[in-house]
C-alpha cells in the first residue's frame, strides 16, 4: 500500500550489500572537501546571475533582506540537517537517501513517497534549466559570431543533451569529485567576471538608465515579491544534502560541516557580488540570465566581448556539473531497481541498462528544456514547490523530533518559527510563480527560439 513505508531491514548496512543504488551511485568514499566541492557545486551555480531578476520584485532593501535570510536559515538548515543524520548514525542507522532519513524519524510512509516526488521535481526542473541555460549560453556565442546564422535554440539544447548523455554514464557520485572542483574554480570566475562586466556597463558612457521602481499594483508587487522569494529559495536550495552526505566515507560525524563551511564562503563571495552589480546597472530591466542583460539583441554588448565570451564558457562548462549532481538520486532510484550488485558495477548485465535508463533520462529533460523554455518561471516554482519544504521545513522538523529541545527552548521556537515562516512563503510562492508561468505561457510557442522571461 502507498501508505506504508517499504519494508527495512533491522540493519541498513547489511540491508546496502543487495543495494545496488547505495552500493554502486552512494558509494562512501569521500572526505570533507569532496561534499564541500559537491554542495557547491549543487548551490553555486549559473542560478546566481538570476538574483538581479529576483530583486526587481523586491527592490534593494527587501532584496538584501530577503538574501540574507535565505541565507542564514539555509545555513542553519543544513547544519540541523548534518546533526540529524550524525544522531542516526551514532544509533546504527546511517541514511543516506532524504526519504528514507524523513520516513524513519517521522514514522510516517507517505513521507517516503513524499520527498521522492519532491526529490523527483527537484531533479527534473533542475536537469531541464541546466540543459536550458546551457542551450541558451551556446546560442549567444553563436549569435554574436554569426549574426544571420540560421541555427535555432532547440538546436542547441540537443547538442548540450548529447554531451551531458555521454557524462551521465560516470557511475558515482564521488566519481564527479574532481568535476565538481573545477565547477566551484568555474563559479568563481564567471561570477568575478559578470561582476567585472557591470562595473564597466555602469559606468561607461552607453551605460543603461537605473529605474529601481517596483510594480504599479499593490496585488503585483505582493505577487512579484513572492515570485522573487521563491526564487531566491530555488537558488540556495539543494534538497540532496543527505545524498552529498552519504559519499563521505564513515564515520561522517562533524564532516559535513566542514564541508558547509566550505560552501558558504563561495556562496558570500558570488550571491551578494552578483545581485548587486547586476541590479545596480539594469534596475527593474534584469533579464532572468544577466547575461542576455549586458549583450542585449540589439546593439552592441555593454562589456568587453572577450570578457563575456569568457563568463558564458565558464558558466556553459558548470551547467554540465550541476546537471550531473541533480541527476544523482535519479540514477540512484533507477539502478536500485534495475542493476544487480553481485555482477559488478561495470558487468555487461549492469552497464547496458545503465546507459539504456540515463540516456533516457538525459533525452527526456532536453526534451522539456527545448519545448518549455522558461528559465526564470522554472526556478521559481521548483523553489516553491520543491526546495522550501525540504531545505526550509523538514529539516527543522527532523531536528525536533530527533534531538528533542524542550518546548520552552528558544531552539525549539526558532525551528517553530522558520517552519511556520516558510509554509506560508512557500504557498503563496507556488501560486506566485505559477500565476506567473500562465502568463507567460501567452508569450511563447513550442520549442521557440527564445528563453522567455
């Protein structure tokens, strides 16, 4: 019955050794630097140049505010989670899926089946915006080195399928440990770059005019801001942090921290350098990709070419790692149900169905990407949708019922609070953006040749 929860073995890790998505996909061998490399590069992504969109619905003050506290509770967030996981470790049960971890301490199946539909939208909105972005991110080189070229966007986003086809087939999830370190270095230097870019727009002599004002209407603004929440939420949120957890090697206790500690750094470096160098040039103009921003269709780019040229390779080259990292649990559900353990990781009896299902996989997202191009309306509502419970909720929760604060402690009022806080923002951001994906579903047609924004 979907009510009840699959049966378990007393044991997990005698329950793993037939198992062959923790066996082969979650294997545990990483250290503290690997999880960092890999929680960056799940939150540190291409997502970033989106934060100037996301303040044109909030404006400068409430924007901060808002990035701020996604920030901190985000944080907290994962570090509840990070205990919550040590605490079923030191009892014997390690976890390491999300719905397995939610499933056991709630006591509760349909959790189970919850966080995998959760986990499942996540995985998918995020596989079709990387493809999407880095469909977009060829098509404007080409655009600026072939202005009359005939070549479409959904052309593009069937390039980046083949490739990211050929990297799913990388068996692990620590196998993209070194891929993941050069997508943190990439992060980096697309965002130093693009920040590079606005400074130089801002203040050349063509540089756009700064309107910061919000929407006209009191019921638009209500809307945009939620919008603009939702995405900022998206932008922080991962939703695998138990799946990152599970590479590290045992014993895990106190190493995911490290790892956060290593996440946050890039993640004060790049979110706040971006959103305010892109909204301080374009204002209520950001484009949901800043790029498209700072080389608009008509006219000159408002950076040097080399310069941007530059951020597009960088981001195009990290969109490949994030797709891979959020393709995880994916391939951890299919070769769980698909694969056989006793023949081998790389046997002919596991490897045909491996690239059988992840091609699949690859070819459905790139599909979706190409049909549905809405790059900022699919981050704001796998943000609310997706995100906010489990990276804003859940862990909070899992928090209380594992270490138990007592009902008078300010522990316990905080995790309340944030509970309550974001269910609120999180339903009122899902109708927010799919209020805005309707609308803008009046703007485009099928596997148009433009991201809408």
């Amino acid at each position: 019955m979907m009510g009840e929860l699959p049966p378990m073995d007393s044991s997990p890790e005698i329950r793993r050794v037939d198992d062959a998505g923790a066996v082969f996909v979650l294997e545990s061998k990483g250290e503290w630097w690997h999880a960092g490399f890999h929680l960056t590069t799940a939150i540190v992504g291409p997502t970033i140049l989106t934060l100037p969109y996301a303040f044109r619905g909030l404006g400068w003050g409430l924007g901060f505010f808002c990035l701020t506290v996604m920030g901190v509770v985000t944080f907290y967030s994962y570090y509840l989670m990070s205990k919550v996981l040590d605490h079923c470790e030191k009892e014997g049960r390690r976890h390491i899926r999300f719905r397995e971890l939610a499933a056991d301490v709630l006591g509760s199946g349909w959790m189970f089946y919850f966080v995998i539909f959760i986990q499942t939208a996540i995985n998918t909105g995020v596989g079709i915006g990387a493809i999407l972005l880095a469909g977009e991110c060829l098509k404007l080189m080409y655009s600026n080195l072939s202005p009359n070229g005939s070549l479409k966007l959904y052309e593009f986003i069937a390039m980046v399928t083949m490739v990211m086809i050929v990297l799913s087939q990388l068996p692990t999830f620590h196998s993209l440990r070194h891929i993941n370190l050069a997508s943190l270095l990439l992060s980096l230097g697309y965002t130093f770059a693009v920040v590079g870019a606005c400074i130089h727009a801002g203040t050349s002599k063509n540089a756009p005019p700064k309107d910061y004002t919000l929407e006209s209407s009191e019921s638009s603004k209500v809307f945009s801001a939620f919008a603009s929440i939702s995405i900022i939420a998206a932008i922080f949120g991962n939703g695998i942090l138990p799946e990152i957890q599970a590479t590290l090697a045992p014993p895990a206790a106190g190493k995911m921290v490290k790892g956060l500690l290593m996440c946050y750094t890039v993640i004060f470096l790049t979110f706040y350098s971006a959103a305010v160098s892109g909204y301080w040039v374009f204002g209520n103009k950001s484009n949901s990709n800043i790029l498209k921003s700072l080389m608009p269709d008509e006219g000159p780019s408002l950076a040097p070419t080399w310069l941007l040229g530059l951020a597009v390779i960088f981001v195009l080259l990290q969109l490949f790692a994030i797709g891979l990292v959020y393709s995880q649990v994916a391939y951890e559900i299919m070769e769980k149900q698909s694969a056989d353990v006793k023949q081998g990781m790389f046997s002919k009896r596991n490897l045909i169905p491996r690239i059988i299902l992840r091609s699949i996989y690859m070819i459905m997202c790139g599909f979706f990407a190409a049909m549905l191009p809405f790059f900022g309306d699919i981050s704001g509502v796998v943000g609310a949708i997706g995100f906010i419970p489990l990276d804003f909720i859940l862990p909070m929760l899992l928090y209380n019922m594992t270490h138990k604060p007592s009902r008078s402690s300010f522990t316990y009022w905080v995790n309340m609070s944030i509970i309550v806080v974001f269910t609120g923002a999180g339903i009122m951001g899902s109708f927010s953006s799919i209020r805005k994906l309707v609308l803008d579903a009046k703007k485009f047609k099928l596997f148009s040749n433009d991201v809408v924004d």
